[in-house]
C-alpha cells in the first residue's frame, strides 16, 4: 500500500487512533462500504469525526492510494489548498494541473480532507466542489466538516453519490456506550449507564470528559453539563476562534429550551438576531432542530446548561424580560410567564397568570409549570383576586392535590359579596363546580351529583372549560352506575360543546370518556383505533412535547393492548405515558406504574411488581396526591398479584379491612373499580372454599355486569363464575359457562383475561381446549363479513384484492381482519388460517 499524506503544517504521517477510542463498526462499515463519490461525516465539534476517519484508514486496501488532509479548520485561500493537493499528489500546483492529475489517475484514490475549514467560505467550497466534478468514479472524496459544505450536495444525493453521517448517526449509541464503560472497566448499573446516555445525548466528547473523571471501581456520579473541564474544552474548541459577538449570541440562545428565528430578532437585536442565529447554524455550533415543537431550534441540550453559564447575570434578566414581551406579542400567555418569572418581575407574571384559561392547564407542561409557578409566587398575591384563586384551585385539584385546591376553593367567600348580583352569581356557581368535582374526587357522590348539576346550569359561558370538567365529571358518574346509554349521549354534547370553542384539550378529555365507554362494552378495537387518531391529533397540534392528554392516551392504549395480549407493546406504552405523565405533573402517572406492575406480575416476577407499586404509592404521596384518588387501585394492583401468588386469604382480609368507601368508590379514569374490588374479594372468598356464598355474589354480579351492558367485566366474571361451578360440583353447567366465556372473550379480543384462566386453572386447561377445538358454530365465533375475509385470507388473497372481490373499502377490510385475529387469538394471518382450519371455519 502506497501513502502520500500531508496536513496543513506539512507532516506526513497519518492520524493515530489514540487508546481509549472505541472502535465503531456500525459507522466504520457503513462507510466503507458505501459506493458513492463522496463520504460527508457533517456534525458540531466534539462528535467523533476525525476518529472516525481514522478508524476508516486502517482498512484502507492494499491497492488503493490514499491522499490525507488535515486542514485543522483554520481559514484557507482557494491557492493554499491548490498547494496542498499538489504537493500530496506531486503534481504542478495549479488548477489544471490538478485536474488533469486526478482526471489522469489511474487505480482507486482515497482523497480525505479532515476538519474542513470552520468558517463560511464559497471561493473555497466552489474549488472543491468543482474538483470533484471533474473526477473519475475511481477517486473518492471524504470530508469531515463542522459546517455543511456548499458542494451541490442535493445533485450529488439524487445521484446516489453521497453518503453522509450527521450529529444522530455519530452520537454513541447505547450498545457503545456499554462497550465504552467496558473498556474503562467500570461497572455502572444499566439504569445509570442510561440515564448517561439521557443526558449526554451520546456526545461523544461529554461522555469521554465525563468518564475521565473515574477509575475502576468508583460508583457513578451523575453527567455534570456545566463542569468546569467541558468549558475549557469548549473554549479551546469553538469559543476562543468565535468573534465576541457570536460568543454573546451562543450564550443568549443557550438560556432557551426552543427559539426560532423571530425570538433572536428580540432577544439579540432587530437585524441582528437572525443573521447571527444564521452564522452558528451555518458554522455548525450546537443548533439543531427542536424534536418537541416543530419549526422551533433549540441549543444541544448537552451542551446548553455550560453555555447558558457564560452569560453574565446582569444581562441574563435583560434578556428574559426581551422574551416575555415577545411571548406577550405572539399572545402566548405560558411562554410570557415562564419568562416574566424568571426576570423576577412577579407583578406581571401574577397579571399573566390571570389570562390563563382553564383547558390550558391541559396543555403541554401547563399543569407542572402552574404548581411550580405558584411556589415563586408571594401567597399574598396568588390570594389576591377570585380569577387566581380559580386557577390555583383547579391546577392542584387536577395534579389531585384535593386538601390544598379545597382551602383555595373555600376563601372563593372573602370575595362575598360581589359589586354585583351578576358577578355574585358567577363567582357562587363557580365555588360549586369546585366543590362538586372535590366532592367526586372524595367519593362522595350524592353531594358530588347535586353540586354538579348546578353547577353546569348557572356557570356563565366565559366559563365554558368548567362546565366541560364538570361535564366530564358526568359523565364519568354514569359510566360508574352504569348508565352507559345516557354516558353517551352526554359524551355526544360535550365533544359538540369543545369543538364549539375550539379546545383540542376538552375534546381530549370528552374522547378519552367515549373510550372508556368502549372498553367497557368490549369494543377494543374501535377504542385503540380511536386513541391512534387522538394520539395523531395531539401531535399534529402541540408537537412532541409532553402533555397529560398525550399521556393519558397512551396509558389507557397501553392497557388496551394488555388485554389484547399484546404485552410488548403495552411496555412500551406503558413508560411512554407514564413518563409524559410524570413530566406534567399529572397524576394519571399511576397508571403506568399499575400497568408495568402486572406486565411484572404475567411474567412471573412479583418483587418487580410489589417494587413497582412502592414506587407509585412514594410518587403520589411525594406529590401530596390525595389518597382517594389512588388507594383502591393499590390495592386492586396488589390482590391480584397476590390471587396469583395463592395468598387468597391475604387478599379477603385486606379487602375486608378497607373503608366501605374505598369498595364503593371509582376514581376519575377506573369507573368499574369498585366491581373489580368486589369481583377480586369473591374470588378470593372461591379460592378459600366459601364456594356457595361467592357463587351466589358472583351470579348477581354477572347479570348486573350483563343487564348494564359491560361486556368486558362480563367476561372476566364469566371465567370466574365457571370456576365457582366447577368447584360446586355442576360440570354441565360449568362447561356451558366456559364455552360462553371463551366465546366471548374471542370476540372481544380479551386474550389476556383468557390466558390468566388457563394459568390459575390448570384443572380445566382441558375443557378450554375441547372448547377451543369445537368452538360451536361459525356463527357464534365470527360474523358473516369477518368469515368472508377469512375465507379469501386463507385462500392467499392481499387485502387490497379482498376489498375488490367484497367491495369494501381497504381499511374496513384491515379493520375484519384485526376483528378475525382478535376473536381467533391470534397476531399474524398465517397463525389466523391455522386456527380457522382446526375450528372448521374454512
């Protein structure tokens, strides 16, 4: 192998990996394999580049020349770098000769330019780019670049000559940064090895200064972003070349979590702001898109908290009160805030704070940021006016901090009486709907239902976001009692109503009741598919930030696909929500909690799971949530887990022990828990032998279940049922119960509820496999539709061709065919063929 290198000061030799580098064969390989004339690795300092390039000369082939240029990113004349590439090449140092040498060359050439110049350059980016046009197919261009060189680059992409590898692909991943860990011989936790990853955002330079800082075998300390050796590193790097200006720029931009264009107009001066965003984005220096909000940028956060630290403190609050005025002009009454507290200018954050409506505490971080807002607010003026108090009120009684939203509530009094017998009215029906969504949280319904409807009656209509709570709330009460029909129709008028006001926050909390409704009569899959396209519409509207809608709708998907038996993927739901839940302030978190507690639970790992219900109940006492909101649903978690265990007599005492009002109470989002519980205590009465007493309850809740039309309670009874008469020595009649039960839980697609029969049932394993093998009729298993789809399934017809041949539409045809698995219990069509075949479906 011949080399011919030369860098900027005229050394020869080539790039040394240095011993700490960790090789990176998925980027390595990448390159070297891809078949194009240029190999762009483009990404801020600090990434990796110049390591990688050199990884990639050590597989450099025996037959290939290789031309190495290191040009330290310093600024270069169009002559110097003609000078450079002739003296490597050995050629005449002018353009043609050059052209001609490369146009000439003979056997494949490497021509590798390392640290492209830092700086804005089109003399320099047209020479190179019209050097490489000039090329053979034989001569093959790498650069590493801070800026994305001007290079005709879309042409070279179209052409499929460009392969190129930006700030994502050269951020360490997770598997390499266990191998990096591995290599320093430390032996961290996963979870600490995560949370590394998290923070750093797999900087490559971040995460080997911080690695530095240890020796084998000292415990881990968490990734410090404004530790004093990553500014020196930055300093020497990037700042020390910057101009005063761009330094001061960097800095400003650095104390947001997102800006765009017109924000640096304010904050950095009109004219100003934009051409000096435009120049750091252009040189590469840690401005990237913001991934929660679209069109927006925002400082790496890696890097922001060591940035955001070099602006002096003087300017810092100069700069922020430039932000709230310009959030006030966009009307954006959150950001506004945020920025007037963080200026100290309390008056006019507690002015802004009266502007705040109440749908959108539901948006985004609205929620988290009102609970921390008010902490930086004096007492005295958070109490000041009715309209604080309301807002201070409902934000802790939706994050369930019901003692404290209830003494808000109750000085509502000190502004009576009102100038007016107006605003009297208002502000009375006002304390009503506070006190009937307190008094439902509480579990006190009677009070809660009377409250109530007052309250929706004489709320004014600038006050349309609490009506809609208390519509909710309603609404809830009648899933509770059963009134699934009247559920409806109120579900009906109050998505009518959001929409009416335009409130995407509203109509979330209306969409999330009609899917409770849904899962309730066994309709799941209409339920997911309405929680996809909710999902959509969030995100279409408020981006990837998080918020408690976008939360909530993943946790109740992710319980859907529990029940489906889909567990993978309901983990995966399952931490999403609960940690967009968490990021809110919202106290639906302790759905996620409950639902990861029984994947543990399915997968046989019960300390996972009692660890996991630790973890929630801390979470909602650390957040002062109150305890009717979450005790029952503990509890709930927890007896089922021990059901499993065999600890049935542990299970009856506990739920004998607890408060007639916990096992008569639903908190908002669970409308059947109080069922469940008393579903849970008889079958905790079946598993210690009281077969008669339990079977008589479980008759009467089966036809409750059956007569109020919830078809998924209905069947989890139904399994239980067949067991109580199994064990009352009533075989015929337990058989029947257990085809109905299977029947039913096809059909609604309750796989999991199945499965846990057959584990906690090995006894009557046999009879749900007669029961699968004979299933009754077609009829009785499938609909007439969902079995014409089969048919043509199994007869290997695509789903387009069955829609044609059916003439229906491809997503009704999608719709059967996930209707067929869900009865079947299947996932895929082939398994879905195999199981009609054995049942003589086909």
């Amino acid at each position: 192998m011949v080399h011919s290198a030369l860098s900027v000061q005229g050394a020869t030799a080539l790039p040394r990996l240095n011993p700490g580098h960790l090789l990176r064969p998925r980027l390595s390989k990448a390159l070297l394999e891809a078949d194009c004339q240029l190999r762009l690795l483009c990404a801020p300092p600090g990434s990796g580049k110049s390591a990688l390039l050199a990884e990639c000369l050590q597989h450099c082939p025996a037959d290939t020349r290789l031309v190495y240029l290191n040009l330290r990113g310093k600024a270069l004349t169009t002559e110097a770098l003609l000078n450079h590439l002739a003296n490597a090449l050995r050629v005449q140092a002018d353009l043609a000769g050059i052209r001609q040498a490369l146009e000439r060359h003979i056997g494949p050439l490497w021509l590798m330019i390392d640290d492209y110049p830092h700086f804005p350059d089109s003399a320099l980016d047209d020479l190179v780019s019209e050097l490489m046009q000039s090329c053979p197919s034989n001569i093959a261009w790498w650069i590493a670049s801070r800026r994305r060189p001007q290079l005709q680059l879309t042409r070279l992409l179209l052409d499929c000559e460009l392969f190129e590898l930006g700030h994502t692909e050269l951020s360490f991943n997770a598997q390499e940064l266990c191998d990096l860990f591995q290599h320093h011989q430390l032996h961290w936790p996963d979870a600490e090895v995560h949370a590394l990853l998290e923070q750093s955002q797999g900087w490559c330079s971040g995460v080997r200064l911080h690695l530095l800082k240890f020796k084998a075998p000292q415990p881990p300390t968490p990734y410090d972003p404004a530790h004093p050796t990553l500014m020196e590193y930055l300093r020497y790097e990037v700042l020390d070349e910057l101009a005063a200006e761009c330094q001061e720029a960097l800095f400003t931009l650095a104390q947001f979590s997102c800006f765009d264009r017109d924000l640096c107009e304010q904050v950095l001066g009109m004219g100003d702001g934009a051409r000096l965003l435009a120049h750091l984005q252009v040189c590469g220096l840690f401005i990237e898109a913001s991934p929660q909000r679209e069109s927006m940028l925002r400082v790496q956060p890696a890097l922001a908290a060591v940035l955001a630290a070099q602006l002096p403190t003087v300017k810092i609050k100069s700069v922020f009160r430039k932000a709230c005025q310009w959030y006030v002009s966009q009307n954006n009454v959150r950001m506004a805030l945020e920025y007037a507290l963080r200026a100290d200018q309390t008056d006019m954050a507690a002015n802004l704070l009266q502007r705040f409506t109440g749908d959108a505490v539901l948006q985004g971080r609205s929620l988290a940021q009102v609970i921390s807002w008010r902490q930086d607010l004096p007492e005295e003026l958070l109490t000041s006016t009715p309209r604080l108090l309301l807002l201070s009120a409902w934000a802790l009684m939706l994050s369930g901090r019901l003692d404290q939203a209830a003494e808000y509530t109750e000085q509502l009094a000190r502004f009576l009486p009102q100038p007016n017998a107006r605003s009297q009215h208002e502000l009375i029906a006002q304390w009503k709907a506070l006190k009937a969504n307190l008094a439902f949280h509480l579990g006190t319904a009677d009070q809660a239902r009377e409250l109530l409807e007052e309250a929706i009656d004489e709320l004014p209509d600038k006050a349309w976001s609490q009506r809609l709570f208390s519509c909710a709330l309603r609404l809830e009460q009648a899933l509770i009692e059963g009134r699934l029909d009247d559920a409806q129709e109120l579900n009906r008028i109050a998505i009518k109503q959001a929409r009416q006001h335009g409130s995407l926050s509203m109509e979330s909390v209306m969409a999330l009741g009609h899917v409770k409704l849904l899962e309730i009569r066994g309709e799941l899959l209409r339920a997911e598919t309405l929680l996809n396209r909710l999902f959509s519409e969030l995100t279409d509207a408020w981006g990837n930030e998080p918020s408690p809608m976008r939360g909530r709708v993943q946790l109740r998907r992710a319980g859907l696909l529990l029940q489906q038996g889909r567990y993978d993927e309901a983990q995966v739901a399952f931490l999403a929500g609960q940690h967009e839940c968490q990021q809110c302030g919202d106290s639906a978190t302790i759905w996620g909690y409950l639902g990861l507690a029984e994947l543990d639970a399915l997968r046989g790992d019960f300390n996972g799971a009692f660890l996991r219900l630790s973890d929630a109940e801390r979470q909602m006492q650390y957040n002062h949530v109150n305890e009717s909101m979450y005790q029952g649903l503990l509890v709930r978690a927890k007896a089922r887990i021990w059901l499993a265990q065999g600890r049935a007599a542990h299970v009856e005492r506990t739920l004998a022990a607890l408060p007639r009002s916990v096992m008569s109470f639903s908190p908002y989002g669970s409308p059947e828990l109080h069922l469940r519980l008393h579903l849970l205590q008889l079958q905790a009465r079946l598993a210690n032998g009281a077969v008669d007493d339990a079977l008589a309850s479980l008759t009467e809740l089966y036809k409750r279940a059956r007569n109020e039309g919830r078809r998924t309670l209905a069947c989890e009874i139904s399994f239980t049922l067949a067991e109580g008469l199994y064990a009352s020595n009533k075989p015929a009649q337990a058989k029947q119960m257990l085809l109905d039960a299977v029947a039913l839980a096809r059909q609604i697609g309750l796989v999991s509820v199945e499965r846990a029969f057959a584990k906690r049932n090995p006894a009557l394993i046999r009879w749900r496999e007669e029961t699968l093998a004979d299933a009754t009729t077609p009829s009785e298993l499938l609909s007439r539709r969902e079995l014409d789809v089969l048919k043509l399934i199994a007869q290997g017809h695509s789903n387009q061709q069955i829609a044609e041949q059916l003439f229906i539409s491809l997503h009704t045809v999608k719709t059967h065919a996930q209707r067929v698995n869900a009865k079947l219990g299947v996932k895929r069509r082939t398994q879905a063929v195999a199981r009609a075949k054995e049942l003589g479906l086909t």
